[in-house]
C-alpha cells in the first residue's frame, strides 16, 4: 500500500505544480500538456512497481460493466462531438450575440442574459464547449462596449460549471461517478436537479451582490451579426442532439448503454454532414474543425488515472478513505471531501478516485457529484475547465490571477455547496 500512496501522492503534487508553473510544453508547431505527461507516468510506475499488472488493466478496459473508462470516454467524447459541431456551424456564437439585443443597454440585464444562456447551454452540451464559446465573446464584446470583462467571465464561467450538475451528461465527472454505482439518466435527474436549481439561484444571488458596484456603469451596445451560413446543416446538428437526449432519457427503458446511443448519433451527425457537403462539393470544414477540437489528451489522462486509482484500490486503500469518513453525516463529508479534493488532484482523477470508494450510500455518491463540479471554481486545478479559463483569459490579455480566482472562487463556491447539500439532504 505505501508504494501505491508514494506514487499517487508525488503523482499529484507534480500536477499540481505543472498546472501552475509549466503547463505546457512546446517543440516546434508541437504543443502538449505537461499534466497529461506527468499523469501517464505515474500510471507507468504504478505497472513498473507491480501495483498493478497489465491483466488487470485488460480485465477493467474489456469489462462489461457500465464504469469501464473506454465506455465512459465513448459517452463524453460522443456528446462533445454533438456540442463542437453546433459551435461550428456557429450556433452558440450566433446566441451569444443575438443576447446582447435584449440588454435594454443596462449591464444588469446584459449579466442576467448571460448568465442565463451559459447555465442553459450547459446543462444540453458541456461546460468546457460553453466556455471555449462564451470567454472569447465575452472578451471581444466587452472590449468594445467598454466594460469590464470580469463579471460576465466569473458569472459564465461559474454557471458552466454549477448547472452542469442538472444532467448526467454535463460534465464527464457526473458520468465517471454515476454510472460507477448504475444509475440511469432519469433516476439522476429526479435526485440533482433541485439542488442544482437551488445552487444556481444562490450563486447569482452572490454574483450580482459582488459586481453590482460594476454592473451600476453604462455601458455602449456594439451590434454585429453572426448569421449562420448552413441552416441545414445547424438543423441537423440540433435535431441530433435532441434525438440523443430522448433516448439517453428512456435507455434505461430500452435496456440500451448510454454510451452506444450517443456513440450512434455522433457517427450519424457526421455522416450526414460528409454526405452533405459532398453532394454541395464543398469542404467538409465543419467536419475538420469538430475532429481538430475534441479534447483528445482527455484519454491518455483518464486512463492514466484510472491505472493510479486502480493501484490504490488493489492495495486497499480506498477502504481506508471509507473507513475514515465513516457514516453519518455521509452527504456533508464526502460533498467537502470530494470539494476539497477537486483542487488537489483535479475532479476527473477526484471522481476516478470516489468512484473506487467501497460501499458509498447514495446521498454520499450524489454529494460527491456536486463536489466534483462545484469544486471546479474555487482554484484553476480544480477541473480541466479552469485550466482552460486561464488559458482563454491569457491569450485574451484579460488579468485574472491565480489569488483572484482563488478570491472569487471562495467567497462563491462554499456557499454554492452549502446549500446545494442542504437541498441534497433533503430530497435523497
């Protein structure tokens, strides 16, 4: 057990340190995430250290059980084929500035509207699309109006990633997480989406307290259309999507996998559009641009958790978590254990880890969900979200430092918990 604790802990510490210090490392045009490196070699030491053996990665990579990682990434992967191609063809793009017409020129009602759009859009897609979208718009828009950027940025980037809890598809971690202990799309969504409504309301109830002083400035509304070029082709994207969450509502019902009938509409979504295009004898642009985007060192970091957690399960120390929480009060340890947690080692191999805890009841399991997402904006290394906030803010020569995601991540996230828990406690 203590090799498995020393190569898990230094394996941590190090991505943490990566995330903040060396992010990325560039040869060339070449570019890689230094917490993907660091994350495959801890998985490596695990198997050179005989934690774990590669029959018993075989045996969890080929299982047929719904927790397999390669089904969980099919699943995730396939909704975040749905999502990209939207943002394509220029669907969100095309709603986020169509927002700005309803502002009545008042930064209250313009924050409102996106704070709105961000949480819904989420709820339907993913938090990471929403803010690859809505951060560089909101930057650009903001620029011109002459405004400052930061609460419409902390107000989306917060809404992506408290209304992604709504849905088992919001976020990967509520997928990792739930399917672990099997349960369906509907037997989800009957347990989070009062404390998610709950969270959401408590939490724009604190962004405007803090940034009404801001919101108070007028501010100059600058119109520019963004028409989409292929009505055909975002109606198809659309009708896909919908089509896809019907039957991830009634797979359980239809004794069909999630991950199948997402697998499915992703492949059909773009098929449909290669034929198109080759039938217009047009570029398949869309088809290029939603291939480039997809978030492909998600696999090589999942996975390598996966083989870290599994070496510490083997070795028993997940029992050991469990036996430390204890029960009572389970809802309340394990949602600030899994918050808390988010920002050690990030909420995917957070979840991967909870995941593997023996015999969590399900208020415990539920409130781990929550922490896994809400924990996201207390500091950038909470979830891979916030690695790319900071990433977008950099590049857009928006100042937003480490202690000022920290500061608002703060005084937001633990209330936003607080009474997400509370409402979870009620209603499990």
């Amino acid at each position: 057990m203590l090799t498995a604790i020393i190569i898990a802990s230094v394996t941590c510490v190090l991505l943490i340190a990566s995330i903040i210090f060396f992010p990325k490392i560039t040869i060339g045009k070449f570019s890689l995430s230094t917490y993907i490196l660091v994350a495959l070699l801890g998985a490596i030491f695990m198997i050179v250290f005989g934690v774990v053996n590669f029959q018993d990665i075989y045996q969890a990579m080929t299982s047929s059980d719904s927790v397999n990682p390669l089904k969980i990434l099919i699943l995730f992967f396939s909704m975040t084929v749905l999502s990209i191609y939207l943002d394509e063809v220029g669907f969100f793009k095309y709603l986020a500035f169509k927002s700005t017409k309803f502002a009545k020129k008042t930064q209250f009602s313009l924050f409102f509207i996106i704070y709105l759009f961000a949480s819904v859009l989420t709820i339907f897609t993913s938090n990471d699309i929403v803010i690859l979208t809505f951060i560089p718009f909101i930057c650009y828009f903001c620029k011109n109006a002459k405004i400052n950027p930061i609460p419409y940025l902390v107000g989306c980037f917060v809404g992506a990633n408290t209304w992604s809890m709504m849905l088992l598809i919001g976020n990967p971690t509520n997928i990792y997480l739930a399917t672990s202990y099997h349960i369906d799309f509907i037997s989800y969504l009957g347990v989070m989406v009062l404390p998610t409504i709950a969270a959401g309301v408590v939490e724009l109830g604190i962004l405007l307290l803090l940034f009404h002083k801001m919101l108070k400035q007028e501010m100059t509304i600058v119109e520019k259309e963004y028409p989409i070029e292929s009505k055909f082709d975002l109606i198809v994207g659309i009708v896909h999507l919908a089509i896809c969450l019907l039957f991830l509502v009634i797979s359980s019902y239809i004794h069909v996998e999630m991950y199948l009938i997402s697998f499915v509409c992703a492949v059909s979504l773009l098929s449909i559009y290669l034929v198109s295009s080759l039938a217009k004898k047009e570029k398949p642009e869309v088809f290029v641009g939603t291939i480039k985007r997809l978030p492909y060192e998600l696999i090589f970091f999942v996975l390598s958790m996966f083989v870290i957690v599994e070496g510490l399960r083997k070795t028993g120390f997940t029992e050991k978590i469990y036996e430390f929480l204890g029960t009572g009060g389970e809802i309340y340890k394990y949602g600030y254990a899994s918050f808390f947690a988010c920002d050690l080692i990030n909420n995917i191999p957070m979840s991967v880890f909870f995941a593997s805890i023996p015999n969590m009841s399900m208020g415990a399991l539920y409130a781990s969900i929550i922490g896994s997402n809400i924990g996201a904006f207390l500091t950038p290394i909470g979830a891979l979200a916030g690695i790319m906030f900071t990433n977008l803010l950099a590049k857009q020569g928006v100042k937003y430092s480490f202690l000022d995601f920290m500061k608002y991540g703060a005084l937001i996230s633990l209330p936003t918990i607080t009474i997400a828990l509370v409402t979870l406690s009620l209603v499990i």
